[in-house]
C-alpha cells in the first residue's frame, strides 16, 4: 500500500486501465485477442498471488489447525481422564513428537491451501464481477448484499467439492496414532474395499456449510469493517505504514471473531465426520444431530467450539495477511 488514495492507486494500475477500456468498447461483441489475452493474464497472475499466499499460510497456520484438528477429534469430555485443553494438547505433542507433530498432514494440508489458493484467488473476483453485472442496482446495499451472497454460495460449493478430499486425508494424517499405517497404506485399503469414495467425501455437507459461512462473513463483514478502516484512517492522514498495520489487525481481529463464532461448530462436525464416520451420516439433518450429540456429551466451548483458543489466533493473522493481498487482487480486476 501507498500513500495515494484508492482511486489514484487504481487508475495507476495498467491492467485495470485496461480491463476498464475493454468494457468500454462493448459487451456485445466477442471478446478480442488481447482482451483473452488480458484476462487469462489476470487469472495466472492471480493464481499467482495465491499459490505465494500457500506458503506463508501454509507456515504460520498449521501448527494452529494441528492443535485445533486434534482438540476435536478427542473422544473424551473435560470430565474424562485422557480429556486435552488446547495448552495440554500442545504440551502433549512437544513431548511425544517434538516440533515435528505440529506439521503431521503437512503435505496434504499445503496441497489443499495451493489447490484453494491457486483458484480461490482468480474465481473471487471473476465471480464477483459477473455477480455484479447481473444482479440489478448492484450498487445499492441490497445489490451487493445478493451479489456476495451469490459469490459466496458459488465459492462455497467449488470449496466443498474440491478440498473435502484434501481435508479427509488432512485430518487421517494429523489423527493417526504414531506407528499407524501410512497414508499410502490407508489409501490402497480404500481402494480394496470399494469405499474409496465414501472416504473421500466425508464431511462434505458440513464443509459446505462451515464454507459457506466463512465466505459469508469474509464478503460482507470483512470487506466492510476493512472499507470502514481503511477510510477513517485515510480521511485521518494516517495512510502510512502503521496506519496499515493497525488496518490488517483491525480487519484480522474482526474478521477472525466473526469466522470463529459462525464456522467452528460446522468445522468441528467435519471433523468428527472425518475420523471418527458417524451413524448420523446418511440420517436427514445430520449435521444437526451430530452437533446436538456434541453439545449434550461436551458442551458448547468444549465441544461444539472446540479448538477455537487455537482457531482465533489462526483466523486473525491470517485475515491480517489477507487485508493486504486481497485489495491488491480486487484493484487488478477494477472491482476497487
């Protein structure tokens, strides 16, 4: 970020220069060369972006999804022997694993977050932007309300359909007792069985569900306390690097608490999913039953919330992180 405001910032920026004169020149007429040109180059440079974003994700965040992973995977009650709070459960893999078990599932989790980057980054603004030439008075309340609903569900659903497989063998592999079989093992004993699938797809309807509430409060509360932010400290002369520090926090923390209170107890149901299967799975309302069972055998903190100590911090640094890359991509499609 600069000191410029945004629509200085924008107009500076070739490849929004350009996409805004190709939509001047006409909807009707089938996109040129160099306008095809354009856009594949606004979706690789995208993907780009995001695939870099893996890496820094990938580092910082998974010790926290580890931690949070194997808080909701325990069977036990906090009147249990054997029960773990998130500081015990840290303890416990110090002990027995060293720094090396908060990276357990490391490879399957930094494909998942490569997979969802390298096409969350480009989808996002495409599905926005068409989203916004649809729906009528787009620029109303109301309209970019329907349209964030719109690109949320849509995101949500490629989410579900695509990572629930990553997720399963990213969850078999932080739970796995140590001196279990490996993935590769687990994998083809699937295969024999014909419940290759059926793995596979574990936990998708709460993963559509626990997406589509994180979409849901990363397109509507996120963008407006960071639009709100970023403007108090603009129209205060503070568009300066620690006014942009403060705006990343300001949005992270946020953001995170709202990520928290909507999308845990559908994360926690996709977990027990995921390791442990369920008799509930086929039964109509599954979800539901399953995070009734988790309440009435743990609670709500924890149980239905479940790791979310670790899960906050997580969701905060990473909607930090987030605050500075994703106005970048949205300038780069003329969407800011």
């Amino acid at each position: 970020m600069n000191n410029r405001s945004p629509d200085e910032g924008e107009a500076s920026n070739p490849l929004t220069t350009l996409t805004n004169s190709d939509s001047d020149s006409g909807g009707a007429a089938a996109a040129s060369p160099a306008q095809r040109r354009q856009h594949s180059s606004l979706v690789a440079l995208s993907a780009l972006l995001g695939v870099k974003f893996s890496f820094a994700e990938f580092a910082i965040g998974h010790p926290f999804d580890a931690v949070k992973t194997k808080l909701q995977a325990q069977g036990t009650s906090p009147h249990q022997p054997g029960y773990f709070t998130a500081r015990g459960q840290i303890k416990a893999i110090l002990r027995d694993e060293g720094l090396r078990g908060f990276y357990r599932g490391g490879m399957a989790n930094l494909a998942r977050m490569m997979a969802k980057n390298a096409y969350r980054t480009p989808a996002r603004p495409a599905l926005k932007s068409t989203f916004t030439r649809m729906v009528p008075d787009s620029s109303t309340t109301r309209g970019k309300l329907a349209v964030n609903s719109l690109t949320g569900l849509s995101l949500a659903t490629m989410d579900a359909v695509l990572l629930t497989p990553l997720e399963r063998m990213k969850v078999w592999l932080m739970t796995v007792p140590r001196g279990g079989p490996s993935l590769s093992v687990q994998f083809r004993a699937w295969v024999a069985s014909g419940a290759l699938f059926g793995q596979l797809s574990r936990g998708m309807a709460p993963n559509i569900m626990r997406a589509s509430s994180s979409w849901g409060c990363y397109l509507t509360v996120e963008e407006s306390v960071d639009d709100a932010v970023k403007r108090s400290l603009y129209f205060a002369g503070q568009h300066w690097l620690m006014g942009e520090i403060a705006r990343s926090l300001a949005t992270g923390i946020f953001g995170g608490g709202f990520h928290v209170a909507a999308t845990m107890p559908f994360d926690n149901c996709k977990t027990q999913f995921q390791k442990h299967g369920s008799r509930e799975v086929r039964a109509r309302g599954a979800t539901a039953r399953v995070l009734l069972r988790i309440y009435r055998e743990r609670g709500l903190l924890a149980g239905v919330y479940a790791g979310w100590t670790v899960r906050l911090p997580h969701y905060v640094v990473v909607g930090a992180v987030q605050a500075q890359l994703i106005p970048r991509i949205d300038a780069m499609w003329g969407l800011r």
